[in-house]
C-alpha cells in the first residue's frame, strides 16, 4: 500500500518513528506530511490567511517526508497536493495521550485522519495512554498494521475512520482489542487566573483531568480495564455495526 503517514505531535515525535518504522519494514511506500511543531487540540482548523511553510524532511527509512508550518488538517490537505498518486491509506499518530471520549473532537490527531477521509482515502487515528514506551508503541503500531492489512476499509461510510487507543501498560497485559462505543463523558476543566508583572491579566488551563464516570463499554472504560480500543467516528448512527464484518483484529 502507498501510505500518508501525519500527526499532531510533530514530525520528529517517537510515535510517528515507530510507524514510519513498521510501515517500511512491511513493504509499505510512506509519505510522510507532518507538523513542524507540537499541535495537539489543533481540531479542524486549517490556515486560510497566512502562507504554510513546506520544506523537505530528511529521509530515514527510504520514505518522502514534509515538515509542514500548519495545523494536522492542513498537511493532510498539502500532502494530496504534493503528490500525484492518492495514498491507499491514512495512519495518523501515535498520540502520546489517548483521543478517546469527546477528545476526538478536540484532537489533530484525529482531524489528520478524518481530513484524510473527506478526500475519500481511508484513515487511522491511532493514540496510547500517557507514560507509555518504545515497547509498547512498537506493540500498537504492529497490531495497527495488522488491522490496516487485513481490512476492508474502504467500504466504511464516507467521512468515517477507524480510532483506535491503547492502555499505556506492557502490551502482554493488554486484554485484546475490543469494539466500543465513543464515550461521551466530559471534561471538567477549570483556569486558574493571574496577573503579570505589568498587570496584564492571564488565564492557564489546569492540569489534570477530571470527566464524567465513562458509559459501560466505552472506549474511555475499556481503556481502564485494559483493552485496546476500535471505535467507527463519524456521522453515521450505528456505524460500529457496520464496520464489525469487515474490520479484522489479525493476529
């Protein structure tokens, strides 16, 4: 398969490696449109009133690589401009912190794959739970790639893409890979208000993440039991029933 590979962490970042890694070392042509910087909760946005820089990214595994100025939507959007064959597939991540829940709306990394798929190419939004290491991004890119290459994902409704998440703990504790729905569980975040030495008044967003008590299997509950995640998102009602006869878990 001819492959884009795109995130929200930035083109350097270990969990885009880990992908490009696995894709080569599959067979795979990759193409590689990727942020020059961290854009994490980026969403849909793209850049409609300034220029996006575009340089060439040292190559190192043999693959095209672009270091983009703009958002994750928008190096998607680049990437069919750069190149004359449509890929075959979209994978964006690894996301070091899931994109579960009503993150999905607010995530690059999933607004990589879902701008992939309204150019009707097929796209995977692949994240793993904060503290997770080389071992464990090795794990899911793997399981990643067996489920792009043992599935049909073309027949999913326009507009739709796979996302999948993982538990950041040692890939041999991980109970499988499980169908959920997308939780719809919220945030509770809160601002904490300061001043500057110029009396400039400021807000920064808290850390820490306090939400909802996630639905009964939702990705967000199956992610604490230890599963790794598949979720449809998309504008469709049922759309992980429709997926379930021709998506395959492999191995």
């Amino acid at each position: 398969m001819f492959i884009l590979i795109t995130n929200d962490d930035g083109i350097s970042s270990p969990g885009l490696e880990v992908l490009l890694k696995t894709a080569v070392r599959r067979g795979h042509r990759v193409m590689v449109c990727a942020p020059a910087e961290q854009q994490s909760a980026a969403s849909q946005r793209i850049h409609l009133n300034r220029p996006i820089m575009v340089r060439k990214y040292p190559s190192r595994y043999g693959e095209e690589a672009w270091e983009i100025s703009g958002s994750p939507a928008d190096c998607v959007r680049l990437a069919f401009e750069i190149t004359d064959t449509a890929p075959d597939l979209c994978i964006s991540g690894i996301n070091d912190g899931e994109n579960a829940g009503c993150a999905v709306i607010y995530s690059g990394t999933v607004a990589a794959a879902r701008e992939a798929v309204m150019h009707n190419v097929p796209a995977i939004a692949v994240s793993i739970m904060p503290g997770a290491d080389a071992s464990m991004r090795e794990a899911l890119a793997e399981r990643t790639f067996d489920l792009a290459e043992q599935s049909d994902l073309s027949r999913l409704p326009r507009f739709s893409l796979i996302n999948i998440n993982a538990p950041a703990i040692p890939s041999d504790e991980w109970k499988g890979m499980r169908y959920s729905t997308v939780s719809q569980a919220y945030y509770h975040d809160s601002y904490e208000h300061r001043k500057s030495p110029r009396g400039q008044e400021y807000f920064w967003i808290g850390y820490g993440l306090l939400m909802d008590e996630p639905e009964p299997g939702s990705d967000y509950d199956l992610l604490r039991q230890g599963y790794v995640t598949v979720s449809v998102v998309g504008g469709y009602a049922d759309l992980n029933s429709q997926a379930s006869p021709f998506i395959n878990f492999g191995a």
